[in-house]
C-alpha cells in the first residue's frame, strides 16, 4: 500500500487481521455490528409497517388536507443534520436516552418513515382499486385485502423502503457520534473512526479487514433481495 510502485501480488497471505479485528483486544467488531444490526433491523422493520399502511392511506382516502401531509412530508427532509442536533440531543438528556439503541432508532426513524410513507404512497397509486373491490365482493374485509392482496403486490416496493432504512442507519456517524459513547450503544461506524484517531500507530491491515467485514451484511442482504429491489425501482415506470 505504501510502496512506489503499486503492486496486486501478494507475498505473504495472513489472517492475523481479521483475527484482530473479531477479538477482544482489537475493535470488538462483533459487538458494534450487532448494535448495528440491532439499530437498523428495528429502523427498517418500523420503516415498512408505518410506511405501508400510512402510504395506503394517502393513496385510498380522499379527505382534506392529504395533499398537504404530502407536502409536509417532503418538506420534512430538508430540516435535518446539525440544523436538529442540539433539540436531539436535549430531548434524548430529557427522557434518559442518551447512550441507548433507541434515540437512534428513533432519530432513524424520522429520517426513513417520511421518505417511505411518500415512495408507498406513490406505489399504491399504482394497484388497480378494482382488485380491492373484487376481494370486497368476495366477502374480504378492509385489512385482509390490505394483506393478501394489496402487500403481496407491493411487496417491491416495501423492500425498497426497508432497504433505504437499514442502509442509512448503517452508514451513519454523526447522531451515533454525538448521542452514544458506550460499547453497548455505539455503532460500528464510530468504533472504526474512534479507532483510527486514537491509534498513535494505525493498524492498516486491521482497519481494512474490519472495512471488509463492514460491508459484507449489505451485500448479503443484496444478494438475496436484488430482485424485488430492482422491481420495486422499476415498478412505478410500466404499471398503471
């Protein structure tokens, strides 16, 4: 890496740093990923439930001022970052939630649920109403067709959404920064820029192999949904 000369030969192959970076006396990198995972699993998870049906409802129920919670919601994306973290973290110092899992997920939360009540708004707009009548006639009540019938066509969609949550939970650093310091709530975000500051002598080797480890969650989870992802990208472009 600090040669003058750039090389891809490897001449000696070692384990040592990922041994380093999965022990006790490195990073402790398997704490901070499943506070990681923990963090935005519940984000995601609480991402799709609101999003789906706040977003069923915007697309179905024509009452006063829906298109105003629209424009509410969009406008909300525009007041975030340093603008919001003092009121944060006041509010966190005030309901003893400082250094927890849960003002993060809750700060998450006001990040993705906006964005996905107005995507799943969008998306519904885009099922037929006609099969919900048809489920109607066939004795289906409201929320059964909501879940056979209207989830299961949406279902690209809600990945999608799920998908935005758990990545931005995971690539975030300054509210984990600002309002978590124990090993028992910061992300592994921090611990890695923690490390790297406060290493006289930086552990190159231990610093990259805990990169790749970092990465490999997003790319399982690719892996195994890249295909109602990219339906769910795609699917507002040929329906309706």
């Amino acid at each position: 890496m600090f040669s003058t000369i750039p090389t891809w030969i490897v001449d000696n192959l070692t384990w040592d740093h990922y041994s380093w970076a999965l022990g006790d006396v490195g990073l402790q990198l398997p704490r901070l990923l499943l506070n990681s995972i923990i963090v935005c699993g519940i984000t995601a998870l609480v991402t799709g439930a609101i999003a789906c049906i706040s977003g069923y409802g915007l697309a179905r129920y024509k009452v006063p001022g829906v298109s105003l919670v629209v424009v509410l919601i969009v406008l909300a994306q525009m007041i975030q970052g340093p603008l919001i973290m003092i009121p944060w973290y006041k509010i966190a110092a005030a309901f003893s939630l400082l250094n927890t899992k849960a003002i993060l997920v809750l700060i998450y939360g006001t990040l993705t649920i906006p964005v996905g009540v107005w995507i799943m708004s969008g998306f519904f707009r885009t099922i037929p109403p006609e099969l919900e009548e048809a489920a109607a006639i066939d004795g289906s009540g409201k929320w059964r067709t909501l879940f056979t019938v209207i989830i299961p066509l949406s279902l690209p969609g809600l990945v999608s959404i799920t998908l935005y949550a758990f990545i931005l939970g995971w690539n975030d650093y300054q509210y984990s920064l600002i309002l978590t310091s124990s090993i028992d709530a910061k992300t592994v975000q921090v611990g890695i820029a923690e490390l790297m500051e406060s290493m006289g002598s930086t552990n190159w080797g231990g610093l990259l192999a805990s990169g790749v480890i970092v990465i490999l969650p997003i790319i399982v989870i690719f892996a195994f949904i890249q295909k109602y992802l990219i339906e769910g990208m795609t699917a507002g472009s040929v329906k309706g």
